[in-house]
C-alpha cells in the first residue's frame, strides 16, 4: 500500500511535469519497472475501451428514444441524447489517451531491454534474451494493431451522431427526426462493428498482460 502511493505521487508530480525518462527513473527506485508500468496501462487501455463500448451503446439507445419519441417533453429526450454523445465523445477521448501511454512505455521498455541484451556476455543468455523480447514485440504490435483499429471505428459514429445533434438543435420537431431515421440503421451497424472490434482488442489486452505477468514467475 505505501508503495503504491509512494509511487502515485511520484507518477503525479513527474508526469506534471511532462519528463518520461525522469518519471520511470524514479519509478525504477520504488520497485516499479517499466514492464510494470506496461502491464498497468495496458489494463487501463483495455478498462477505457470497456467504458468506451457502454458509453456508445447507451449513446445508440437515446438517439433511437428520441427517434422514436411519441409525444412528451422533446427537449427533455434530445438533451438526454446530447449528454450521451458527449459522454461517448469524452470516453473516445480517454481510448485514445490510454493508448498513446501504452505506446510511450512500450518504446521505452524495448528500447531498455535491446540495450541491456548488448550487455550481456554469456550468447546463450544473450539469445535467450533477444528471443523474448521478439516475442514480447510480436504480441505487442498484434495488441496495439487490435487497439487502434478499434479507436478508428469511434471518429466516423461521432461526427455522426453529432451531426444528428446539431441538425435536431435547429429543427427540434418531428418533421426533423423523420429525416434523420433513415441514418439510424447505418449508425447501429457502425456501433455493432465498434464493440466487436473493441471486444478483439480487449481479448488480445488480456493475452498480452497474461504473458507479461507470467514471464515475471
């Protein structure tokens, strides 16, 4: 427990401080490594794309509420929908933040482990090295291939979905929301597509965290 908060604060001041290398230095002298650090943002990545599959599911069901809206407050449904695209709009944001971290520390870490191979002087161990960290890379490259294919389903459904907003703000009636129904279908599909792929980049997080924790048994 003290180590983590000993490692959170330091993780706050340095990251503040926008200096990557100073930050897994100080890291390193509390016992948290790179590799650590790896495992770690891969599982925030995977959480954010989690929360990310909620957020435009519940985005799909309020724009299909208001599609669907029989009388009542309209206002009151389109504001619902609102709050959920921008919900799903903030969540896209938070996918794409974690896995540009994931990336920082993955070059970091590759970089560290082909440095210490060069320093090690039995070949057999050296070998047995450069073999793990090629399979190490192989399983990260799949990962972030799956992670940022997923991130590239959100930006299409976005501006969909805010196109819808801005279209419904100008002519909040029903003649408005009969013109965009056609659309609904498409964006069902597009979203149907974004959790799949998101459920491919999840599973292949969850492979990838596995072999990293194992290989530290």
């Amino acid at each position: 427990m003290k180590k983590l908060l000993i490692s959170s604060l330091i993780a706050a001041s340095l990251l503040l401080s926008g200096c990557q290398s100073a930050y897994y230095g100080a890291m390193e002298k509390v016992g948290y490594h790179k590799r650590d650090i790896m495992v770690d943002r891969v599982k925030a990545a995977k959480e954010s794309q989690e929360e990310a599959q909620e957020e435009f599911s519940d985005a799909l069901k309020e724009m299909q509420a208001l599609l669907n809206h029989d009388g009542g407050n309209l206002e009151k449904a389109y504001n619902k929908a609102k709050d959920e695209y921008e919900s799903a709009q903030s969540a896209a944001d938070n996918v794409s933040n974690r896995i540009n971290k994931v990336e920082g520390v993955a070059d970091a870490l590759f970089e560290e482990w082909q440095t210490e191979i060069s320093e090690i002087s039995k070949a057999n161990l050296r070998r047995d090295s450069e073999t793990k960290l090629k399979e190490t890379r192989r399983s990260y490259q799949q990962l972030i291939k799956t992670m940022r294919r997923a991130e590239s389903k959100m930006p299409p459904i976005l501006t969909a979905l805010k196109d819808n907003m801005l279209y419904l703000k100008h002519n909040l009636n029903a003649q408005a929301i009969g013109a965009i129904k056609g659309e609904f279908a498409s964006l069902q599909t597009d979203i149907s597509v974004l959790i799949k792929e998101m459920n491919t980049s999840i599973d292949e997080s969850n492979k990838f965290i596995e072999s990293l924790e194992k290989s530290k048994s």
